[in-house]
C-alpha cells in the first residue's frame, strides 16, 4: 500500500519535473503567461501550484550545478588554513542578458559585474578565523567564442585564514548587489564537516 502510493507519487512529480525544467528556463515573458494560465484554470489551481513547488526543490537536490535564472550555486571549501569560495550564477541574474554583448555598454556592464566579483566583498567571513583575500578571479561564458543559449558569471575567491578552526559562519550580500539572484544554494566543506543549505535576503548567513 505504501509502495504503490510512493511509486504513483513518483511518476506524477516526473511529469511536473520536465514542464517545470522548460518553465525554469523560459524568458520572463514566458513565465508570466504560463502563470496567467494557471489563474485561468480556477478548479486545478492550488494543486498545480503545490505540484511545481514540490517539483522544484527536488530539481535543486537532484541537479545542484543547473543553470536556473534567479539562482546562484555556491562552494566554499576549507583546507588547511586555504580556504576557497566558488560562485556560479547565470548571466541572466548579473546583467539581464545571456547572449554575447552588442553594444559598449554591454561590455561595460559585463566588466564592471566581473569587477565586483573580483572585489570578493560579496560575502564575509566570521572576522575569528581572520582570513585575507590571497586571490580573486571572475569570468563568464557570456564573452566566449562559442554561442550557446545560457551563459554565466564565476567567480573564484582563494583566502588565507589565520585561524582556520574558527571559521564557522558566512555571510553573502550578494542579494543587495544583486537583486535578480533570489536564491544560492551553498555546499560547503569546512575543517572536515560538510553540508549544504540555500540562503536569500531573508536568510543571507550560513553556519558551518
Ligand atoms: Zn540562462
């Protein structure tokens, strides 16, 4: 009995998982007449909606590194007194646009979104474990030769901490600096522990 009502649950999320993956993926303009579809559809309506939202938090467990416009996917890494923080977000977030740029201010809006990256004041670490930024790099696929129909932003931050064993909680600002990015997903490893969480302006501090 308890099988069979897992495994129909199951299929029916299958479904709603591949609508909602294209649905993800779609222009805004997309997004929101497939919304007023939905409001069109009064009797179905609170069921539809509780089936997309169930769809999309397994789509993030299931598929940590896709490429969702709104989010950001987010590593940090602890080893030794190295620590690195990895940043993956679509372009889509950052600049409002994904295709190669076209115009000077584009470029100028790419350089100037890789410069803040680069900066690496977009999050904060607890001040005890005293990590110094030791590099930074930022770059994006929206400037490569190959033209494709996502791109996105990275950004590497590598720190040196002088007290390792007292870094426990992070802070990202980046929902201020960037408001299109609505929720990161972190996954972190830290002095031997690992987990993962997501944070949005509401709740921007992980603790590790
Ligand atoms: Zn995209």
């Amino acid at each position: 009995m308890m099988n069979l009502r897992v495994g129909a649950a199951v299929s029916c999320c299958f479904t709603a998982l591949t609508i909602g993956a294209i649905f993800l993926n779609s222009a805004p303009v997309v997004a929101q007449q497939h919304d007023h579809k939905h409001a069109e559809q009064h009797e179905h309506e609170h069921e539809h909606e509780h089936e997309h939202e169930h769809e999309h938090e397994e789509d993030e467990f299931s598929n940590p590194g896709t490429h969702v416009h709104g989010e950001a996917m987010l590593t940090v890494i602890l080893e030794g007194n190295e620590a690195m923080v990895a940043l993956q977000s679509a372009a889509y977030n950052i600049v409002g646009f994904e295709h190669a740029p076209k115009t000077s201010e584009q470029r100028q809006e790419i350089n100037a979104a890789l410069n803040v990256l680069r900066e690496g004041k977009w999050f904060e670490i607890n001040p005890q474990a005293g990590c110094d930024l030791a590099e930074a790099d930022a770059n994006t696929d929206l400037t490569a030769e190959v033209s494709s129909t996502h791109s996105d932003f990275y950004a590497n931050i590598g720190l040196i901490c002088q007290q390792p064993a007292r870094l426990n909680e992070m802070t990202v600002n980046l929902f201020n600096l960037v408001p299109s990015v609505q929720k990161i997903t972190v996954q972190w490893v830290i002095n031997g522990q690992q987990g993962a969480t997501e944070l949005s302006l509401a709740s921007n501090t992980v603790s590790f």
